[in-house]
C-alpha cells in the first residue's frame, strides 16, 4: 500500500487510473504471489483456509479473493496519496 500511495504522489494520474492502476498492480502481484507460494506446498494451507471461509473449500478462489482484498486498499491507497497530493500543491 505505501508503494501505491507513494506512487500517487510522485506521478500525477487523474480519473479512474487512480485507483485502477494500482488495483491492478498489487491484484496481480498478490494472487501471483498467493499462487506461487500455495502451489509449492500443493495447496494445503489454502485448502484449510478456505474451508474455514465459505469458499468450499476452493484455494483457487481464495488466491481471487486474496487479491481483490490487496487491489482495494492499493486502490484506496492510492486514492489518498493523490488527495495528500492535491492538498500540498495548495
């Protein structure tokens, strides 16, 4: 999230790439990341994990999960940095 905010900050983006750049940079490396970690231990604490949550038992829609959780608070992250950045430019 400081990279998304930082970001922010340092590039000025307007409208909707605000949050969706970000979104879309951390949902990616998150569920890349969720992916290659799970599948070295062949999905075993995913599957546990997602029994716990109502996903039936679906490590694959956990890693979606994860992700989409990681992508909106990049988002709002960055969302907040071009708002912190607004605010210094006055």
């Amino acid at each position: 999230m400081l990279a998304a905010f930082i970001s922010a900050i340092l590039f000025s983006l307007n409208g909707l790439k605000v949050f969706f750049i970000p979104f879309i940079a951390v949902f990616l490396f998150w569920t890349g990341y969720a992916f290659v970690l799970s599948n070295d231990n062949n999905f075993t604490l995913a599957k546990k994990i997602a029994i716990l949550l109502p996903l039936d038992g679906n490590p694959y829609l956990l890693i979606l999960v994860t992700g989409i959780v990681g992508g909106l608070a990049a988002g709002m992250a960055g969302i907040f940095g071009k708002q912190c950045r607004e605010l210094v430019k006055k």
